[in-house]
C-alpha cells in the first residue's frame, strides 16, 4: 500500500504468503475479522469496528479517555480522485471492545497522521486544489470541537504547510509522502517524512525549510518553531517515542536500492544517509540497527503502560504493512545507541497503525487487502488488551486542579502523563511552573516521573526556568536530560550559559557527553569547536572501506560521538577551527567535517594545508576531502525525486550522470 513499486510488493507478498493478492481478494464481512487477527495467548483481542465505519484506515489516534479517530483514505497510496476520506470518531461507552456511537469528525483527503489532544485534533494530510482538482501539497492542520459533539467546529486551521512533493503527489500519490505525527513528553509534534521530502515548507511564523529525501521534523503545538530533527530517511511512516526522548524509527533501505526494512535510532541531528551519503560514504552515517529483510513499515508506538505485562511493556512496537505483522524491538542500550531483538507480536492483514489510551487500551487498523486505490468494503479496526486487565475508566481532565493533574505526572501511563501535562500547560504558568518543580525537584521519585515533570517546568516557565535547569546539570544521573531541556527550545537559548555543556564534553556518560555536543550546535557557540575536535574517530572511519559500499544495517555505537561532534561543527560552521586542527591528532575529524563546508575559505585552506605538508598520508586525506568539495547537490527545488536512487547497471548509471548534471555543479 505504502512504501513498494506495484511490481516488487506482488513478488514480496506471494513468496512469504501474508496477505492475498492486492484489490484482489474478496470483501470480508466484519464477523469473520476475528479469525484473521493473531496474537498471543495471554492478548484479549476483539473486533471494533468493521469496514461499514472504517474502510481502508490509514492511521489512527486514541484519546486518552479511549475515543478513537481513525483516518478512512479511499485514495490510498496510489490513487488521485479527492473527496474520498475523512476522520471518524468511534466511542465505546460500556468499554465492550466494541463502537457504541460514530461520528463523521471531518472531511479530509488522504490522512496520514492523527493526534487527539483536549478539544483539538492535529491532522497531518493531502490538500487538493478546487481549481484543478489535483494535489497540491500536504499540511498540518488542528481542528476544533469545543463543544465535543463528535464533528468538528468547522474549517482546520493550518499549522504547517507544503510538507510534501506536490509533483510526484499529483503523478505518483502519497506512498512515499510525509506520513505519521506522535508528540513527545517534550511537548513537540514530531513528523514523520518520506523520501519526496519537501520544499519550502512554512509553519505559522513565517520559517521555511526544505528537506531533499526523508527525516523527521518537529513543530511546537501552535504551529511554530519548525526545526528538522534529523536527516537521512527513506520512507518513515511513523514515529516512537520513549518517556526519556528516545526515538525509534521503521524504515526502508536508506542505499535506495530494494525496499528491505531497516529499524534505526533517530538521534537529534543525526544524518542517516539518504539520498546524498547513502551508497559510497556509508562510514560517515549513523548506520540503522537491523536490516529485517523485505516489508514495508507503517505505524508505531513506544508501549509504556503500567496495566500491560512486563514482556509488553517498555518496548517499541512497529507495525509492518508487507508482513501484516506488529513486532516488538527490544532495545538494550549500547552506549550512546542500542542494539535490538526483533519478535512478532500480533498478526493483522495489512496492519497500518497502532496507538493506545490511558487505560490501557490498544487500538489497530488494518487496510485488509483494500488496494493501492482504497476500498469502501476493506478495512477495519481491533482492540487488544492484556488477558488479565481490568478496565479502570481515564477521567477527563479539564475540571481537575493543578495537583491532580500533578498527580498524574506520576502515572504508570505515558498516555496519561503527556495529556496531564497538556492540561497543565493550560493553567497559569506561575502556579503550574511551581508544581512542577517541586516534583522534578525530587530524588525520590523515578526517573521517568522527573523528567515528565522537567518538561512540564521547561513548557511553564519558559526561559525563566534556565537557572533551575541548570541546576539540575548538577546531577549526574540526571545530567543528560537536563542538557537537552535547556537546549531543547531556540527562543530561549540566549540565557543558557555554555558551561554545564563544556563541562559534559568530560562526562563518563557517553550518554551525556552526546547530549553535551547536540546542545552546543544549537547554542551557536563558535567558542566550543577546540573541545568538540577533540572526539575520538573510531576505525570504522579511519579505515572506510576503500569507496566500496560500507554496512547500512550494522549498529555502530562507536561511531555516533564523532559523528555527532562533525554534525555540531558544521552547525556551528567551525571552519577556521578545523583547518587550524587538520595536521593534529584531530586531524581525521576536521577534515571530516571540512566536507561538507563548502566555503570558500575552506577550499583554500585545505590547498595551503597541502602545499605545506609532507605527509603522504595527510595529503591524501586533504585531495579526498577537497574532491567532496568539488561536487555539492544542488538546492533542492522538489522538481526530482526518483533520479536519487542509484541504478547499478553501467549504461543506465551514466544515464543518471546526465540527470544530476541537471541539478549539481558536477557529476
């Protein structure tokens, strides 16, 4: 549906025998999807609702009272005619795993991505033009229902817009778009972008950005602050999100060449390699940390819910499309990184996203065979809930006081923790901001529940909460958190001293000395260059592999210090600093991230660094550098896409060398 050229998923799916034949299969009637749906013994699974209410869902969100909405797309991936979605809100009043009243909640084209929070709900979908009757782009839009009638108020108010390709929209459709948005304890909505990625998108202060490939972008709630997280994606669908920020993605090969299933860590600034680092310098990326084979990712979520088993809980969870199958990743830290087990979970036809309430219940949509064009007669949606779970109802909280929803921040519930917050953060600041220090204040309380709360301060007292933030830097098992906090937000950072980050580049915590770096690139301090040179480069690096294609799916924890620290001197844009460093033992690392400062100054830095050494070696590493120099992909403009994915075969490779002429200063 979303993520493989029509002729390769038709191979994949009748060699491993998941699903029947695309658009193929007969209509299903609603009780016979039970016996469809697998999972293990001890998951109560049951049929919500059938595609009378749900045809052809493409994602979902759950309130975290246990309303869902659920984003019906008969347009699909590939197909062209608008009028054909919308949003359906579903409500189980007697908690019998089955819809007790629906509503038509609003009238979207192609929903890609739902959040429900309070009186709003943020949707990430395709605009169409009235005129033509064509794509023309796709936004970030939030509805309200005040009166919480189950239909929206009336027209969405956009919040991002162009967030994707409206060229290969209109040609193609949406399956490599820009797809699912989950917000994070941080209070950010993080987005999920495909490899159309986009040009000119604007958010609601007026900030533009391009993204040539995938990646991930966050926006603030209002619609403001749009900042690129990371970089080098194929084609994400979603987002999962820990309570301590941590960020796990399902993708395809980011080497463009098949469609294998890759699942990465996605750290703040990091750059994943696709389309311009992803088939020669595949030592200079941050490597994924398993290639699975064939699929095709779609939703995800990072289950944290006291009311689930333990083997379920504190995991990512990640559906996948081609295998009709929602796995488990069990992540083990690794340094600044993880490596990961992969297990099947639950079994679904097509399965395309997942989300749960603040009671525990988790929600499924499965597409069901409806074609790349959507269906009115396939589609559905299951509950799921632990076989010993008993039902406690999640109260609303907009009557609750200021240290009830404080309470909540204690929560066994991420679900309930993060719409605590944002009830909060509509209260007064001055009183909210209180309450909230006090519990981030406290070292009893676990970790989880501080950092909740150091994010509700962060969000309440703005940049008057720095002094207590930094504060906080003084505590070493808490020194990451705080390091990000203070960095987290730009409007803010001209009162956050540079010293708590200097003194982390120290720290033992591997984790800490890379929250150290990510916060001094976006501090702007120049001044920070000399220590960042001096991060270690692993032999991973310092011995590529010779121009030869390099691992894209083996977890390199070694390698993501100086990766980062390359990152954050090209933020910073540290070009006398690593000229001045080339010929040093830090050598290696500035001429690292000399590659990518296309500067003036940089090129002939580099050739009177040339002229002035004897050292064979040295000047090797400078030609190979002033070499990548010389070649710079040319602003991306959205007018191509495909022409980033190598082709391997000799005549049809310098056929693509005519087509990059067209974009780059060379090829």
């Amino acid at each position: 549906m979303l993520r493989f050229s029509l002729s390769l998923v038709y191979v994949v799916l009748a060699l491993i025998g998941f699903v029947e034949k695309l658009g193929g299969a007969e209509s299903r009637p609603t009780r016979r999807l039970k016996s469809i749906a697998d999972g293990p013994a001890d998951i109560r699974m049951t049929t919500f609702a059938g595609p009378d209410l749900t045809p052809s869902p493409a994602c979902l969100a759950v309130a975290p009272t246990g309303e869902v909405f659920v984003g019906v797309d008969m347009i699909g991936s590939l197909g062209k005619e608008p009028g054909k979605g919308y949003i359906i809100k579903l409500v189980d009043r007697d908690n019998d795993g089955k819809v007790d009243q629906h509503t038509k909640f609003a009238m979207v084209d192609n929903p890609r991505g739902i959040i429900a929070l309070r009186d709003q709900v943020f949707v990430l979908h395709t605009t169409f033009s009235k005129e033509t009757g064509k794509a023309s782009n796709m936004d970030l839009v939030v509805f309200e229902d005040a009166n919480q009638d189950g239909v929206a108020d009336g027209p969405s108010k956009p919040l991002v817009q162009n967030l994707s390709n409206p060229n290969f929209l209109q040609s193609r459709g949406t399956d490599h778009a820009t797809n699912g948005i989950r917000m994070g304890i941080d209070g950010w909505i993080y987005i999920a972008v495909g490899d159309f990625g986009f040009h000119d998108a604007i958010d609601r202060s007026g900030k533009k950005l391009t993204m040539l490939g995938g990646g991930i972008v966050r926006v603030r709630p209002d619609g403001t602050e749009m900042e690129i997280y990371s970089h080098g994606m194929r084609n994400i669908y979603d987002v999962a999100i820990d309570p301590y920020m941590n960020i796990f993605t399902r993708d395809n090969t980011n080497d463009g060449g098949g469609w294998n299933i890759r699942f990465s860590h996605q750290i703040q600034s990091g750059e994943y390699g696709y389309p311009v680092l992803f088939k020669h310098f595949t030592d200079e990326i941050i490597p994924a940390l398993v290639d699975v084979g064939g699929g095709s990712g779609t939703g995800s979520l990072f289950m944290d819910d006291a009311t689930w088993p333990e083997k379920y809980n504190h995991v990512p969870m990640m559906a996948d499309w081609g295998r009709s199958q929602l796995y488990i990743h069990r992540v083990t830290a690794d340094g600044p990184s993880y490596t990961q087990k992969e297990e099947e979970f639950i079994k679904l036809p097509q399965i395309t996203d997942v989300d749960v309430d603040a009671s525990g219940r988790m929600y499924l949509a499965a597409w069901d065979g409806a074609g790349y064009s959507g269906s009115p007669a396939k589609g559905f949606v299951m509950r799921a809930v632990p076989a010993e779970w008993t039902y406690k109802a999640f109260p609303s909280l907009k009557k609750a006081s200021i240290n009830e929803l404080s309470g909540y921040l204690k929560s066994g519930s991420a679900v309930a923790r993060l719409y605590a917050q944002q009830e909060l953060l509509t209260r007064p600041a001055d009183k909210v901001a209180k309450a909230t220090w006090k519990l981030t204040d406290d070292k009893r309380l676990p970790l989880y529940i501080r950092i909740a709360s150091m994010y509700t301060y962060a969000q309440a007292a703005g940049e008057a909460g720095t002094g207590n933030l930094v504060k906080l830097t003084a505590e070493p098992e808490f020194r990451e958190y705080a390091l990000r906090a203070l960095s987290d937000r730009k409007p803010y950072l001209k009162s956050v001293p540079i010293d708590p980050f200097m003194q982390a580049l120290k720290d033992p915590s591997e984790r800490v000395r890379l929250a150290a770096m990510i916060g001094l690139g976006r501090l702007g301090k120049l001044e920070a260059a000399p220590a960042l040179l001096q991060v270690a480069v692993p032999a991973s690096f310092v011995e590529p592999a010779k121009g030869t294609e390099g691992p894209h799916a083996t977890p390199n924890a070694a390698l993501v210090p100086a990766h980062i620290a390359v990152r954050t001197l090209v933020n910073l844009h540290a070009v006398d600093a690593c000229l001045g460093a080339v010929g040093t033992p830090n050598s290696t690392l500035a001429l690292w991230a000399l590659r990518y400062m296309h500067d003036p100054k940089a090129v002939d830095g580099l050739i009177n660094a040339y002229q002035r050494t004897t050292n064979e070696a040295l000047k090797k590493q400078i030609l190979v550098t002033l070499a990548r120099l010389y070649k710079k992909e040319a602003d991306y403009d959205g007018s191509w896409w495909w022409g980033t994915r190598p082709i391997l075969m000799a005549p049809i490779t310098r056929e693509l060398c005519g087509l990059r002429r067209q974009r780059s200063k060379s090829c």
